[in-house]
C-alpha cells in the first residue's frame, strides 16, 4: 500500500478498530448492565488516583461535557462513582470510584483484559509502541487544531 492510500485509509481503519472494540466489549459487560463508555469512564477514575475533575476527565475521554455529565450521574445513581468538593477550587468537584465501584472494576478490567488480549494476539509489542505513537501525535495535531 502507498504512502497516500495509507493516509486515505487511516480514520477509516482506526474508526473501524474502535467500533468493534466498543461492540465486542458491549457484548461482554452487557450482563453487568454496562458500556463501554461507562467502564472506559471508571478506568480513567480508577487510574486518576487523587480524583478527577469534570473537566479533566472529559479532556481524557476526548468528549465534551454534557456528554460526561449524562455519564457520570448514571454512574452516581449506581453508587459507583462520588464527586466530593475540590479543596483547592471551591466551584470545582473531583470525581472519585466508591468501594463499590472499585470492587466492580474488577471484574469489568478482567473481562477488559481478556478482550483486549484476544485481540491483540500475534501482535508484537513493539508495532503496538509505534501504533500508539502514531495516534498520540495525532491528538497533539489535533490539539493544534482547536487553537
């Protein structure tokens, strides 16, 4: 493949990836009555260790805020996340996963894990490294962008 259809095929074969992640994953937690997004949302929290603020984690997760609020107040009537006052900015609340939601996280990362593991098979770690450099300097020129 030349380098222009390369270029040509790139969002589409990166939307392509993302989709079928996303179902299969759908697929996996459905018994737990949650998404993807709902579990890629924990993930960020779980891994946000002092707790996120809206904003951040909307900025993580690439979507914008009204989006995330729908989410996240899903997520609190679940008792699976709290948002507590931000002790250096009064207007601002972090985000945090409760002991419930801890304890549910693992079961959703093992199953995660697992789907992500089936999918990647025979695929070396280091064409992994070089896929994920690519799409971070994709985000760094699209955050260019928006300037």
């Amino acid at each position: 493949m030349d380098s222009q259809t390369s270029r040509e095929q790139f969002p589409f074969a990166q939307a392509r990836v993302t989709r079928r992640w996303r179902k299969l994953l759908d697929e996996r937690l459905k018994d737990l009555g949650v998404t993807q997004a709902r579990w890629s949302t924990m993930v960020y929290l779980q891994r946000g260790g002092e707790g996120l603020t809206q904003r951040e984690l909307a900025h993580l997760k690439a979507i914008e805020n009204p989006t995330l609020v729908r989410l996240l107040d899903s997520l609190e009537e679940q008792s699976l996340i709290e948002r507590r006052p931000c002790k250096r900015d009064r207007r601002a609340r972090r985000l945090y996963l409760t002991s419930a939601g801890e304890r549910f996280m693992n079961d959703l990362n093992e199953r995660g894990n697992i789907l992500r593991e089936e999918l990647l098979k025979g695929i070396d770690d280091k064409d992994l490294a070089v896929a994920l450099d690519v799409f971070d300097r994709v985000m760094d020129n699209a955050a260019e962008l928006k300037r």
